[in-house]
C-alpha cells in the first residue's frame, strides 16, 4: 500500500506529466499531418492501457517526435490518414511478436555513453525549442524536434528569426513563469510543506491564465491572443469524444505497402521505446532494469489501441518520462493520473485549458529540458576519457543538425569504431628462438580472436620460415572466429610443402569441402 505521502507525490508528478503531454500530444500530430485530436487519444491510451501492461514504473507513452517524417511521408504513399492506421495496427502486431521472439534484448546492447547523449541532446533541443515560443513565436509545431522545418528554416535560424515577432504579453508571462519556477524549486519551499505538495508546473500555468485575465482588464496591449494559446478540439461530451474517433480502412491491407510501412514503423517505435526505458533507469539509477520484452508487448498493444481507434504511433517518451521522473515520480500512479487527466480534461474542462499561454509550457518544458542536460554530465563524461566521450558529443551533435535516430546510428558508429580498435589492440603475440640451427615460431592468441585479427595472423604466418617448427597455441581461446579457423586451415594444408611442422593446442581444424 502507497502511503498518503508517496501517493500525493505521485499525483503530484502526473499533474506535470500532464501539463508537458498536452501541447506534445496536439503539436506532435499537427507535425505529422494527422488530426490534433489523435495525438490526445495516443496520448489517453499511453497513459491506460500501455501503462497497465507494461512493467516500466516510470515511462510515459504518448506520440513522440521520432516518427514525424515516416507518418508524413506514410500518409503520402498510402493516400490518407485512415490507410496509415491500418499500417499502425500491422505495427503493433509486428511489436507484440518482437516481445514474444525475445527481440528486446537488443536494447541492452546500446553503450550508456550513446544514451546519455540522447538525453543531453534531447534537451538541448528541447530548450532550443522553447525559447521562441517564451517570445511568442509559435509558428513551429510543439514536439518537432527536426533541425529543418517546415517553415523552411532550422532549429538556430528560427531563434534569429523569432526576434521580429516579438509579443511583450508571452515574454512577460514567461519572465514570471521563470521566477516562479526558480522560487518553487530553490530552497524556499521547504520539502514536506503543504506548498511542496502543489507541483510548480501548476502554479506556473494558473499564474500564466491569471497574468492574461489581469492584461485583458488593464493592460490591453500585451493580451495574449488565441493564437498564442493552447488549442485543442472542441469536445463537449462523451458522444463528440465518440464521434471523433477515426478507424482505420482495412481495405490498405490489399496494398503491399502497408505491410513495408507498418514493418518500418514497429522496428523505429521499438528501437525508441527500448532506448527510452533503458535512459531513464539510467536517470533513475534503477537498480532492476524495466524488462524491455514485456514493453514491446505493451507497445503493440497500445499501437493496435490506436489504430483501430485513430490515434498516431506511440512510444515510450523521453520527454514525458523524464519530466515524471523529475517530478519525484515512484511507481505508476503518476501515469495514470496524468492518462485519467488527459481524459477528463477535454470533457469538462476544455475552455480552461484553451486559456493556457503557451509560454507557460514553454517555461515547463525549458526547465525538463535543462534537467536532461546539466554541465556537470559533459565534465564527468569528459574525464572517463574519448572512449566515452567522443560517442557522446557525436551522439547529441548529430542529433541537434539532423533527428533523433540518425544521432543515435553516428554515435553507435563511433562507439563501435573504439570496439574495433581495443579488439584489434588484443594482439596475437608471436616469438621466434633459433635452437640447432632451426627456428621455433610460437603464436599464442587472446581469449576471443574474431575475423579483425585475420589480416595480422596472415602476415605472422606468411613470416614463419620453410624447414621450421610452428606451436599455434589456442589454450587461452574461448571464441574464435570463422575466417580465422579457415586462415589456419588453409596454412596448415600448404605447410608441409615447406617443411613446416606445425602443432596446434586447443584449435580445431575445420573441413574446408564441406564450405565449398
């Protein structure tokens, strides 16, 4: 049983979830192309169902960035919105069979210091993105975490931009948005007070509604407008919420493309959800990993929720995770408090929630964002040397100038290129003693000796002198590879005709006939 402490706490977390999720949930479908209302019910569904099945106490699922361009591009090749959610339903049957194969395993096979660049980059980016709306420059979509556009411009070149469309009313919201956050997160608000209890991105959104009334009144010019307001369907009862929903037209499963673009989209929301749950018990310090087979079962079933009822992919999201975390999330509560409030929001609240400046979010997600990315992560990186760092700075680089999955493959690369070169650093170490006039050749390998030595042990070999005597010492192997068994195969059967005896400890000839 949850203590009444440990239950405000979390409820108190899936406030903030809350709050970041709802201009997530409505831009990131704006993003895709798809209808505002079905980023909502991905959403509602991330924050129920996935939640309920899945075994992560702190990941958050909802609409995720990642998958912008294969929906934009999805809906073009398949003619509309209603043939993709066909393929969103291939997908998460595809992700229900990757969590029955096993397929989650894989996740633990990304290095941390890729990881944590995700995490850093995430919220460069997240910050970057926010300062234009704290001006009120809403033009680029909440949640479009691409470098390039739509507008035609790039995540640096719309901060200079944003300048000739500066709006007095947002900068003065997120000023005091600003000093709120620092004021109820610094040391003024004692922890186990009353006040600690009341989540700051509460206070911080009621104070933005309030500061608008008060323009509206007596300071006529710094009104924030409609524009520069939250915006969200008109839902006015559980019958419009029905009439709402979209369903998919099955009759895509006649086109072959459904079936490629269903596939594509499972293994990206797999991949993101693997790495997310993965970053945050990292963020956490998690002692027991949240098991990743279970998350893709969770996945799939709550893709196939969404596209039979017309909402876009969802994974599990950083952002939205990493937000719940640093709220002092502690179990699951926080998700289904923040999945019942995305519910019950557009039903009876929906005129309050359409009076939320969006600078007020701005100032929310500008504080997840620098959480993500704290200095002292670069230095400590820094000092465990270029092995980790080089992929680290590769990682959030080549996130910040292209997208989230292209930063993740550049850093892998380089991560994987650091591999290579300490496997290949692992010699096989040959020696050589003249004793009667005939030389002795020892070569003695390492514990695991893969297809990367096959170039050395070639040449060791080509050296070894006619009329002498070879030791290939294997006892320290535990793996050898392919290619190299046949390497020294090949050698051993060409030996005689120079004279050459050779023996060999703890390695195995391999039938060459039998690859022929």
């Amino acid at each position: 049983m949850l203590s009444i402490k440990e239950s405000l706490q979390n409820i108190q977390s899936g406030v903030v979830v809350f709050l970041v999720a709802i201009p997530l949930c409505l831009g990131i479908a704006i993003a895709q192309n798809a209808p505002p209302f079905s980023g909502i019910i991905s959403g509602i569904i991330g924050g129920s169902i996935v939640m309920l099945i899945s075994g992560a106490k702190y990941s958050i699922s909802g609409p995720t960035a990642g998958m912008t361009a294969i929906m934009i591009t999805s809906i073009k090749e398949l003619g509309g919105f209603e043939f993709v959610l066909t393929a969103i339903c291939i997908a998460g049957v595809f992700q229900i069979l990757f969590g029955v194969l096993r397929v989650g395993l894989v996740g633990h096979y990304f290095p941390s210091s890729v990881i944590k660049g995700m995490l850093s980059a995430i919220g460069i980016i997240l910050i970057i993105k926010q300062i234009p709306h704290l001006v009120g420059y809403d033009v680029d979509p909440e949640g479009n975490m691409s470098f390039f556009q739509d507008d035609g411009k790039n995540t640096f070149s719309e901060l200079v931009h944003m300048l000739n469309y500066f709006s007095a009313g947002p900068a003065i919201i997120s000023a005091i948005s600003i000093l709120i956050l620092l004021f109820w997160n610094g040391d003024f608000i004692k922890p186990g007070s009353k006040l600690s209890f009341i989540p700051s991105a509460l206070v911080i959104v009621i104070a933005g509604i309030l500061m608008n009334l008060l323009f509206q009144h007596i300071f006529p010019s710094l009104i924030v407008h409609q524009s520069h307001l939250v915006s969200i369907p008109s839902i006015k009862s559980p019958a419009d919420l029905i009439d709402s929903l979209i369903f998919p037209d099955f009759s895509a499963l006649q086109n072959y493309k459904t079936y490629s673009i269903g596939f594509t989209i499972a293994v990206v929301i797999s991949l993101e959800s693997l790495l997310s749950i993965d970053a945050m018990d990292k963020l956490k310090k998690a002692t027991v990993s949240s098991p990743p087979n279970r998350e893709l079962i969770a996945q799939g079933v709550g893709n196939l929720s969404c596209g039979l009822v017309g909402g876009v992919p969802i994974t599990s999201a950083i952002i939205r995770s990493s937000a719940n975390i640093n709220a002092g999330a502690t179990n699951k509560l926080s998700g289904y408090v923040h999945g019942f409030l995305l519910l019950t929001s557009i039903l009876l609240f929906p005129s309050l929630l359409t009076s939320i400046p969006n600078a007020s979010l701005a100032v929310i997600l500008l504080f997840t964002g620098y959480k993500l990315t704290k200095m002292g992560l670069y230095k400590s990186m820094y000092l465990l040397g270029q092995k980790q760092f080089l992929p680290f700075i590769t990682t959030i680089s080549m996130m910040l100038l292209t997208d989230m999955l292209k930063g993740i493959l550049c850093g892998l690369a380089v991560a994987v290129f650091y591999i290579i070169r300490d496997m290949i650093r692992i010699p096989i170490k040959k020696s050589s003693v003249t004793i009667d006039n005939k030389v002795h050749t020892l070569i003695k390998f390492p514990e695991n000796v893969s297809f990367i030595n096959k170039g050395v042990l070639f040449n060791m070999l080509q050296t070894v002198p006619p009329d002498s005597s070879l030791i290939l010492d294997g006892s320290n192997i535990k793996s050898i590879d392919y290619d190299v068994s046949e390497t020294i195969t090949v050698f051993k059967q060409d030996a005689h005709k120079k004279g050459i005896h050779i023996q060999m400890i703890n390695i195995k000839e391999i039938d060459l006939h039998l690859h022929k």
